[in-house]
C-alpha cells in the first residue's frame, strides 16, 4: 500500500471530515471509494472508447446486423 499527501483547502477538508463522521468512517476511506469510483469510470470510458475505434467505418455493417435482429424478433 502507498501513502499519498494530498494538499486540500481548509474548507473542503472539514466538509470531508464531515461528511466523513456522518458516514461512520474515516476521510481516508471516503478517499480510497472515490477513487474507486472515478478509476471505474475511466476504465469505462476507455472500454467504449475502444469499442468505437474498432467499429469506425463499420456503421452500414451494424445497421444491417441491427435489421436483422429485429426482423427475427
């Protein structure tokens, strides 16, 4: 495990520790389920982007493959 120093506005730190308390759990731990939840997402976005890269050129392909599924429907 890595320790990180993170520099934060007064402010913004006792609202985290707040909300950190209302939580029942520490303000490192809401940092850890942030990043969780921000890391997911990018991989995500990365994924899709992937997946668009892949069909560049191909739209008249899935258009007919998307006929055809609702034809046998």
């Amino acid at each position: 495990m890595s320790a990180l120093t993170i520099r934060l506005p007064d402010d913004k730190y006792k609202r985290l520790k707040d909300l950190s308390r209302r939580r029942h759990t520490s303000v490192n731990r809401l940092i850890d389920e942030m990043t969780t939840i921000m890391l997911a997402e990018f991989d995500a976005e990365t994924r899709f982007q992937l997946r668009a890269e892949r069909g560049q050129g191909k739209q008249a392909l899935g258009l007919e493959l998307l006929e055809k599924a609702m034809r046998e429907k």
